[in-house]
C-alpha cells in the first residue's frame, strides 16, 4: 500500500475500518448475548428436571466455584492492564500481561474441565437428566468460547510478539479485550444463576 | 476391518447409497449433472477464469449474482418438490396409491420447506441485497467484503449438504421444522434429521454473518449526505430485516445443537423421557421462526417501495410511515411466535395476549399496503411486468393478512391448526409476498446487473401465470382445510370427496410451472435480443435512486467519485435540475482470496463427518477453519488502490466498448 503515492487519505481509511470493525464486533457480541440467553432460558426451564438424578445443591461444590471465578475475574484485570499498556504503545508490558491471562484463563479452563470429569465419573453425566444436559451445554459453551479466546490470544500474542504492536495488531488486540470481558460477564451470570442459586436450593 | 470402518467412516457405508428407484434416479441425474459441468468447464479452459474471476471474488455484485444462481437452481429443484406433492394428493385417494411412498414423501415435503425457506428465499434475499444495497448507499462495497464472501460460501456449503442427502443416505422426514419428538433418535434413527441440522446450521451461520454485515454496511457505510433518513426504503427495510437476523439466528443455532445433542451424545433437551421437554423445542425454533418470516418479507417490501415510486414516477407516499412500520413489523414479530403452537396448552391468557400481538401486525402492515396504493394514486403509472407482479402480491398478499388474522383468533386456530388452511394461509404469505417480491426485484435490477432488459411482454405472462397458478393452487387449499384435510397427507379416503379440489390445486401448480417455463423463455429470448435491449444510460427505467446513476453493468468500482446526497431521491433531484455528479478518484478495493471458498469446503467436510459420525473429518476439518482463519490473520495487505487515473482509463474504455456494440 505505501508503494503507491494516493490522495486517499489512508490514516483515515485505517480510522474508518477500524471503526466499523468495533462497531461489527459489538454486534457480535450482542447475537452472542441472545445465543446464551437462550441457553439460560433452556436451563431455567429444566433446571428443576433432574429426573430422579442429583440436583444443583447435590453436586455443586461453591468453594472450588468460587476459586474458578476468582481466577477468570483476576484474568479479566490483567486483560485490562494489557490493553493499557497497548495505549502506552509498550510492547514488552503488553505481551507479559497478555502471557499471565493465557495462564489464568488456561488454569479456569482446567478447572472447569476436571469439575465436568469428577461429575461424569460420578453417572452424573450429560446423559443423566435434562438438568444435567442443560448444566453441561450451558457451562460447555462458555468453556468453549474461553477455548477460542485462549487459541485467538496465542496467535494475536505471537504475532505481536513477531511483527511489533502494528495497526492491525492494536485492533484484533482491542476485540480480543472486549471478548475477554464479555466472557467475564457471563461467567457473573452462570456463577448466580446457575452455582448460587442451585447452591441455594432455588 | 469393522473396527476399521466405524473409526474411519462412522455410520457410513454402501447401504447409504439410494436403493428406491425415484430417489436412484434423483442421485444419479445430480451426479451426472454436475460431472457435465465440470466437464465443460474443463473443455472450455475455463477453471482459472472462474477462480479468479468468480470463486476468489470479493465484489459484492459477482457475490450476488452467485446467490442468485445457487436460489434459482434450488427453487427449481424445491419446486419439482412441490409438483411431486402435489402429483401425490392429487391421485393418492382411496384404493389408488400415489407415485411415492409415505416415507418417500414425507422426505419430499421436509426438502421442499427446507429449500424454500432457506436456500431460495434467503439466498435471493442476500443476493439481491449484495447486488442493490452498497450502490443505493452510494458506496462501492459493504462494511465487510471478506465476511460477505464467507458467508455466500457457508450458504453454498450448506446448499450442497443438503444436497447431498439424496446421493448419500437420507433427508428428514420431521417436516421443515423437524418437531421432536419425532425428529429425536428414537423416532427418526437415520442421517436425514442430522443432514436437516447441519445443513442449516452451516447456512445459518452465513446468515449470521450477513446480517451483521449488512447492519455495519448501512451504519457505517452510507455515502457523505445520506443521513438515516434520507435512506431508500430498501435499504430502511434491509436494516430491519437485518436487525432480526442478528437477534433470531443466534437462537436456531441454539435449537439445532441441542437437538444434535440428544440425538448424539443421549442429552435429554427434548426427549420424551430423561426430564426432557419437546414444547422447549417447539418455542425456541419459533422464536427464530416467526421473526425469519419478517426477515424474508421486509426486504420484499422493500423492493415493492422501490418499483412502486419508479413506475408510478412520483415520489413513495409516507416515506416516514413506511420506516415506523418497518420498525414496528420488527418489534412485533419477536412478541408473537407462540401463535404457532396455540394448542399446547399455555392457556387463555397467554393465548389471549399472543392472538391480540398477532392482530397488530396487520396494522403497520396495512399501513405499507395503503401508502403503496397512495403513491400510484394519481402517478404516472406505466403498467410493466413489475406493476402486475405488484398487482398480484397485493390483492392476494391481503387476502393471506385477512386469513392470518383468523388464524390468530385462537379459537379458529384450534378448529383449524395443522389443516390445509394454515398451509394456504402462509404459502400466501411466502410466495405472493417474498417470492413475487424477488421475481419483480430480480427483472427490476436485471439490467443494472447485466447491461439489458428482460422481455417484458414475457414478463407479464410469467406474473400472470405465478398469480393466477397461485389462486387455483392455494384457495382449493382453504376449502380443504375447512374440510378437515389435515397437512402432509400422502394418502386419503375417497369417500371424503377432496379428490377434486385437490386436482384443482394440481392443475394450480402446473400453471406456476408453466410460468416458470416462460421464465426460462423470457431469459433465453432476452439473452438472444441483448443488442436491442441494452441499457445505454445505466438508468433502465428511469429511476431515483443512486444505484441508477451508475453504468449497467455497473463496473467493479462502481462510481468513479462517490456521490454526496442532499436529496431523498438524489438521482431523481439530480436528473431534475439537471446535474451530473461527475470526476475521478482513487479508490481502495479488497484484493481476491481463496480463503473464503477454502473455509466453505471445510464447513461441508465437518458437517458431513459430524452427520455420519466421521469424527476425524470433524477434527481435521475444524482444525483447517482455524489455519485458514489464522492465514488470513496474518495478511496486511488485503487492499489493493486504483488510481484515478487508472478509473478514467477504465472509464474511456467502457464508453468505447459501449458504442462499438451500439454501432
């Protein structure tokens, strides 16, 4: 692109793309709120269908929840502090704290992927209940999306670590801050209603 | 070897194969069909011309026009479904066995609503959407062109699958919908339910993307000027439409995949037993559902609007009427889907509330009905085949609203849910409103897409045709249904004495075939005669808005200065006082890539592996998603400038293209 002399003004063309793309992903993020939405709505409907089988207050365990949900939150503040060293342009901040929420994210993937294992080693699978099903599909799909965060974080990292904190970089970095966040706010919304409130006997 | 065969080819094998004569021969004339392609384009050298040209495009015009194509041939193939229900229903009476057999032609009816709503409706509704949108904002391309090229391939991906169905194994016999628990493993132990879910959720996903994109292209793409409302009601009606993809497809999604777990790995969502609930099932796909039928038809009238102001060569009447009804078609329709299942029980409140929301849509419908009649109202009308295509999806458009409004009174609704009446009530709904819509839109923009007109002496056959084919093949229907036919029959009492109306409906939709033919005559002669027909001024019907103001067929670059709006109708302001938005400018466009048809190919591979339980295909075919999604990461440049120099240069050689033809 630079090769070529324009009258485009490329520094705004760059502006504009960027801006569309936010505004694109923050649409996404919306069709992604109504794609959890309706998994709530499906475990609200069936929370209460255990079908014989262990309820919520049985087989849920709020401590070692809690320790998960600590550590997501705490990944959610290095996220942060990551995108405002991407501000100050500081390469080297960006990608240690970029490199601690990999860590802490993997470590609340971990966790939640032994919790899923000790509950099927128990017949509590997914094949248990319709409780169960709706447990394992709503928590799994927030595993998954912190799954693709953790693979989009490793390649973002490392071509930021490659080629410099670039135009490009600095975008997919600022989407990959507001992903992490909303993921955090979904969690906040499992925790209650899905951990709290069945800790609860609701 | 079976250890072997289950590892490497899950549930498939040599039985998956067709072994019913009528689907033998259905499988083998789309195999040879599509080798005799291939063959060709292999005779004609044509490969890399069409890889660079078409396959790698990212131009939203080329983009649209390949849906188009995809939507034609499968409307063609959807609509052999529909005559070969209607060939059954018509003979299956009593003694007499209709031509297919009851498993046969629940497959048939399940294929038809499927390819209908999916792979015809919404793929002329993003082609034509890809082809008009960008130009009417006065600007070259969408927000997203690599996202748009993904999406048309994910369209195409799950075309094929569904596709496949009649070569490879099955395809459902749940109906378009597939209600569990018929559509549970229990019910339906085959691949055709599976196919149903993948080929769906692939395409669904295309959707999801488009709708985002779209959304993006009119917030953010508008041309300098061109404030919200100053926007064509097309593009207003796009933004409406668009708006419900992105708040509905997340929740099919959703549906699909809880319905490919219980039918995989044994979850309980929708099971009869294991504290399942088959009615979750039924409201979450009507909560995509009811706002898909608003998807499809907003975008028609949007078109409506369009032809309406051209051809009655006076400005749209209540332009701002038009944009709140839009805007209260989209509100409503996520307040109303449970007048779809009326009889499950919810009560008389909650049947009461949702019959009331239901009525209110025909208000801000009816106020788009009216001002369309207002802006003919002392126009200068010229009575062209759009004009009868208008003709007929308004008289029977409302006779659709007023048995719509019947059905919403829930009392009618449960003498007469699940009956013929309901199908004639929507049928009239989908193809007087979407279809027709699409047809007038498509010989509408035809010149500006390819450079000439369609004949349109042939064109008002083919709307007459479709509309009088439609009232013999839909209202024998309403009769029917209040004769207690139920939907979906494959075989019925002759004593009942429906044999008649049903023949009735038959001969209905030969008429509809017969316009089809005519059609096909129409593109044929138009094609042959495309010297006389040409379209000199880019401005066909002398029309108002900006996608008028380019060249036909518009250029890649499409204007060469974008233009600056003060106008609702600039073009037609323009023309008025006589100016000519004119001058060059240097202008960025994206650069071909492969990735989007790569990524296309893989989406079928892990649909196909995650329907037969090829579980390595899935994984390999994931894992390619994510590399070319990687690749495609790592490519800074995916822009290319054109000078403007080089745009005048184009320009000249256009214009002397242009006249050596005329001469």
């Amino acid at each position: 692109m630079s090769e070529v002399t324009t009258t485009l003004d490329l520094r705004r063309v760059e502006a504009e793309a960027t801006s569309k793309t936010t505004l694109g992903f923050w649409t996404y993020l919306m069709t992604d709120c109504v794609l959890f939405a309706a998994l709530f709505a499906v475990y609200a409907v069936q929370h209460g269908n255990t079908f014989g089988g262990p309820d919520g207050y049985e087989l849920f365990k709020l401590p070692y929840v809690l320790v998960e949900t600590l550590v997501l939150l705490i990944s959610s503040f290095t996220c942060g502090l990551a995108l405002l060293a991407l501000q100050k342009r500081d390469k080297t901040m960006v990608l240690t704290w970029l490199a601690v929420t990999f860590v802490l994210g993997a470590v609340f993937l971990g966790m939640e992927l032994s919790e899923f294992h000790a509950m099927a080693a128990e017949g509590n699978s997914w094949r248990r209940s319709g409780f169960l099903s709706s447990y394992f599909t709503l928590v799994g799909t927030h595993g998954l999306h912190i799954t693709i965060g953790l693979i989009w974080m490793a390649v973002a990292g490392t071509l930021a670590w490659k080629k410099g904190l670039t135009a490009s970089i600095h975008k997919r970095l600022t989407l990959l801050g507001m992903f992490w966040h909303f993921l955090d706010v979904v969690w906040i919304f499992i925790f209650t209603v899905v951990y709290l409130f069945g800790s609860l006997h609701l | 070897m079976i250890g072997f065969a289950t590892e490497w080819l899950g549930r498939l094998s040599w039985h998956a194969f067709p072994q019913a004569t009528v689907t033998r021969g259905a499988a083998i004339g789309i195999v040879l069909g599509g080798l005799i392609v291939l063959a060709l384009i292999t005779y004609f050298h044509k490969w890399r011309w069409l890889w660079r040209e078409w396959l790698t495009t990212q131009d939203p015009k080329r983009i649209g026009i390949m849906y188009i194509i995809v939507s034609v041939l499968m409307l063609l193939r959807a609509g052999s479904d529909a005559l070969m229900m209607r060939a059954q229903q018509a003979t299956s009476v009593g003694t007499h066995t209709g031509p297919f057999s009851p498993d046969t032609f629940q497959q048939v009816f399940s294929a038809h609503g499927t390819i209908m709503i999916f792979f015809v409706a919404m793929g002329l509704m993003f082609g034509l959407i890809n082809l008009v949108l960008p130009q009417q904002l006065g600007n070259r391309d969408v927000a997203f062109p690599f996202m748009n090229a993904l999406s048309f391939w994910l369209f195409t991906a799950g075309m094929l699958l569904i596709n496949m169905s009649l070569v490879i194994g099955e395809f459902s016999a749940a109906g378009w919908l597939a209600y569990p628990p018929l559509s549970e493993l229990k019910f339906s132990p085959g691949v055709g339910v599976d196919y149903w879910i993948w080929s769906l959720q692939i395409a669904g996903v295309g959707s999801l993307m488009s709708g985002i994109n779209f959304l993006v292209t009119i917030l953010k793409n508008r041309c300098k000027g061109m404030t919200m409302m100053k926007m064509p009601v097309f593009a207003w009606s796009v933004f409406g439409s668009m708006t419900l993809v992105a708040f509905s497809f997340p929740i099919l999604t959703v549906a699909l995949t809880l319905l490919y777990f219980d039918r995989t790995f044994g979850m309980h969502f929708f099971t009869a037993g294991g504290g399942g609930n088959a009615m979750m099932y039924v409201n979450l796909i009507w909560a995509w559902g009811h706002p898909e039928v608003y998807i499809l038809v907003l975008p028609a009238f949007g078109v409506y609007s369009e032809i309406m102001a051209t051809f009655s060569r006076k400005r749209l009447f209540g332009y701002t009427s038009m944009v709140w009804a839009v805007w209260g078609i989209v509100f409503l329709s996520f307040t109303v889907w449970l007048h779809h299942f009326f009889t499950m029980g919810a009560g008389a409140d909650v049947n009461s509330v949702f019959g009331i929301a239901t009525m209110l849509i025909a208000i801000p419908t009816g106020v788009k009905i009216f001002n369309w009649l207002f802006t003919m109202y002392r126009g200068r009308i010229r009575f062209t085949s759009h004009m009868v295509w208008f003709m007929g999806f308004v008289f029977l458009f409302v006779s659709g609203g007023v048995t719509g409004v019947m059905l919403a009174v829930p009392a009618i609704d449960f003498q007469v849910h699940n009956s013929l009446f309901l199908v004639a009530h929507f049928h009239t709904m989908v193809v007087t409103g979407v279809v027709f819509g699409y047809l007038a839109a498509i010989s509408y923009w035809f010149p500006k897409i390819t450079g000439f007109r369609l004949h349109d002496g042939l064109g008002k056959i083919v709307a007459w045709c479709w509309s009088v084919g439609f009232v013999l093949a839909f209202f024998p229907l309403y009769a029917l249904g209040f004769m207690g036919a139920t939907r979906r029959l494959d075989h019925y009492d002759a004593s009942l004495g429906w044999q008649p109306l049903f023949i009735v409906a038959a001969i209905g939709a030969l008429t509809i075939a017969t316009g089809v033919v005519f059609q096909i005559v129409q593109l044929i002669v138009s094609i042959w005669q495309r010297n006389e027909r040409r379209d000199i001024t880019g401005d066909a019907w002398d029309g108002r808005t900006l996608e008028w103001s380019t060249p036909s067929p518009t250029p890649f670059y499409v204007f060469t200065k974008t233009p600056v709006v003060t106008e609702r109708d600039q073009f037609w302001a323009d023309k008025q006082a006589g100016t000519v938005q004119r001058g060059y400018e240097d202008i960025l466009l994206p650069k071909n890539t492969g990735v989007p048809i790569v990524v296309g190919g893989l989406a079928l591979l892990v649909g196909f592996g995650a329907i037969w339980h090829i579980w390595t295909l899935v994984v390999l075919g994931l894992l390619g998603i994510v590399m070319a999604i990687i690749v495609r990461a790592m490519n800074d440049e995916p822009e290319y400038i054109l000078t403007a120099k080089e745009v005048e240069r184009l320009e000249n050689a256009r214009k002397r293209k242009l006249k050596e033809v005329m001469a």
